[in-house]
C-alpha cells in the first residue's frame, strides 16, 4: 500500500489545533464515564458495588459477553456487520456440552465445535462477497437458520448432563483464575491483546481498516478487498465459537437453546460504544473492552440500587447503542461537512 493512502477514520477525532482539554474527552471520554459511574455507584452502594466479591461475579460474567463482542467488533472494521453472533453462540454453547453427553472427548468437541464457527462465518461471507446480499440481511438470515437448527437438535428443551458425563477438565476451563480474577475473564482480555496487536501492529490490521473505510480505494492500491472480508466473517464465526465454548463450561452441565440472542444487543452495543474512545472514529478492541465495562458497571449499579427492575438490562443496551450510534452519525455529518468547507474556500478564493 503506498504510505500516502490513510487507512484512518477521522469522523470523531479532535481537530488539529484542538486543545489537550478536548483531546482528552474526546480520545478518552469514555474512559472518564466508566470512571464517573464506578465512583457514584460505589457511594450509593458501598456494602455491595465496590467489593471483590461483586468484581469476581462481574468479570465471570462478562466473558463471554466481551468475547462476543469481539466477534461483533471484526466484521465491523471491515465494515461489514455480523447479525448471526448470538444465534451461532447458542447453538455452539449446545453443541460443546450435547457431543461430550453422545461420548465424544472434550478436545475434540472443542476442536468441532471451533471449526462449526468457521464454517458459519464462511457461509456469510459466501453469502455476502459472492452472492453479493446485503450483510445485514445475509447474517440475519443465517442467524435465523442456526437458531432453528439449535432448536430442531434440542427439541426447544434444555440439554442437562444429569449424570455428570461432561469431563471435569471442561468444567476447568470456566473455573479457574489468575489470582482474583476469574480464568475465562483472562482469556477473553488475552483476545483483546491479541486483536489489538493485529489491527496496530500487523499489516492485515491497516488493510482490514482500509477496506472498511473504502472498499474501492482499497482495490485501487492493491488490497484484496474480498480476501480480508472473507477472513473477518470467518474470524467472527471462531470468536462466537469460543464464547459458546465459555458459556458451556461456566454453566456447568446445562444449555438452553434459545439464550444466545440475548446476548447480540449488548455485544452491538459495546462494539458501536467503542468506536467512539480510544481510536475515534474506529471500531478498536480496547474501545470494544471498554464499552463492556461502561455497560457492565452501568447495569450493575441500576441493578444494585434498583432490585428487581428484570427491564433495566434491555433498557441500559438499547439506550447506550442508540447514543453510541448517533455520536457516531453527528461526528461523521460534521466531518463532511468541514472536508466540503475546506473544498470550497480554494475555490472561492480563485
């Protein structure tokens, strides 16, 4: 690719010339919110929001919700966006306890499994890159497909391992911890770390982000445009396999197979709140881990201070991705709006 070619999106960095005061909400305003909410919510509720009990329960919890935004996340830079995630984390979640039940080991019901979220992902990037179908629509539909087959394999019932046929080293893998922090918590920021580093560090990172922010452009220097969507679809299939695999084992010998859907809004919604902080106008990993903090200590205290309002969670999802996306919206209109002023004054001044 030629060095002069950005691959960069600006829609909601400061502008140059920007004071450090306004760098600083808007590179790490996000930052500043889960700051703000930690500390209110810990003077409210100091006997049951700011303890190590309450944080060991929260990051065990979200594990698999970061995972699945990180599934989320992928496509997304590559500015496709992936509607199966939840759908596809339900059915692997099924699979990963049912096939130990059918005798199967652990290992290669993992192995399956993984490679199960590989072959989704590739039949949505089929679907989007050579039937050219809309990756909205393309990934609902296949979401909905998965759903069915989830429900078509279980009967709509629970699966439950009531004679504890599961191996315990399956069992391990939700139970384990580094120190106070609990085990499946550390290997979804160990894949935080690991997408960081491809997306700033390796070149596959700078043209996924290219091929995001304009297809065309990207084709013109080079960049196999359809090999990285392919690749970020797929990518998106694993990650969902993974946090099915997690959420198989912290359940402890029980599946359902109408939970996973529950679990795409908060996962869009973290992914949409990332873009905004860190790398502005970029959906980032850190950013993605950030907005499952913000949503994670928002729903938290709410919850903590109002017991028992079941309609907090949705409420909380619903209205952090609806601000996150018109954040988004605004800044992108204002940057347009600032690259057609700056066309127009050279003209002008002919």
């Amino acid at each position: 690719m030629p060095s002069h070619i950005s691959v960069r999106s600006t829609a909601l960095e400061p502008r140059r010339g920007a004071s450090a005061g306004h760098r600083l909400v808007t590179v790490y305003g996000m930052v500043l919110v889960a700051v703000a909410l930690f500390v209110l919510f810990a003077a409210l509720a100091p006997d049951t929001f700011a303890t190590g009990l309450n944080f060991r329960l929260l990051a065990a919890g979200n594990a698999v919700p970061l995972v699945l935004a990180l599934a989320v996340t992928v496509p997304m830079i590559a500015g496709k966006i992936d509607l199966s995630a939840g759908f596809a984390l339900g059915l692997w979640q099924v699979l990963a306890l049912s096939l130990q039940l059918k005798g199967f080991d652990y290992r290669l019901v993992i192995v399956l499994v993984l490679a199960g979220g590989a072959v989704v992902g590739l039949v949505n990037a089929l679907l989007v890159e050579l039937a050219q179908v809309d990756a909205f629509v393309a990934t609902l539909a296949t979401g909905q497909v998965v759903f069915s087959i989830t429900y078509w394999y279980t009967g709509g019932k629970q699966v439950v391992d009531a004679e504890g046929a599961r191996a315990a080293y399956f069992d391990a893998i939700a139970t384990w911890s580094l120190g106070p922090v609990p085990g499946p918590f550390v290997i979804a920021v160990l894949l935080v770390v690991a997408l960081w580093v491809v997306l700033e560090r390796l070149p596959v990172g700078r043209y996924l982000y290219a091929v995001g922010a304009n297809p065309r452009a990207a084709e013109l220097t080079g960049i196999r445009r359809r090999r990285y969507v392919v690749g970020s679809m797929v990518a998106s299939g694993v990650l969902c396999a993974v946090a099915g695999i997690l959420l198989a084992a912290r359940q402890g010998g029980v599946a359902q197979a109408n939970i996973g859907p529950d679990f795409l809004l908060p996962a869009l919604a973290a992914a949409f709140l990332g873009s905004t902080t860190i790398r502005p106008g970029r959906v980032n990993a850190w950013g993605t881990l950030l907005g499952v903090v913000v949503t994670t200590i928002g729903i938290s205290g709410l919850q903590q201070l109002l017991p028992g309002r079941f309609y907090l969670e949705p409420l909380f999802n619903g209205l952090t991705l609806v601000a996150a996306i018109t954040i988004a919206s605004v800044a992108s209109r204002k940057r347009l709006a600032r690259a057609e002023r700056h066309q127009i004054e050279p003209e002008a001044g002919k």
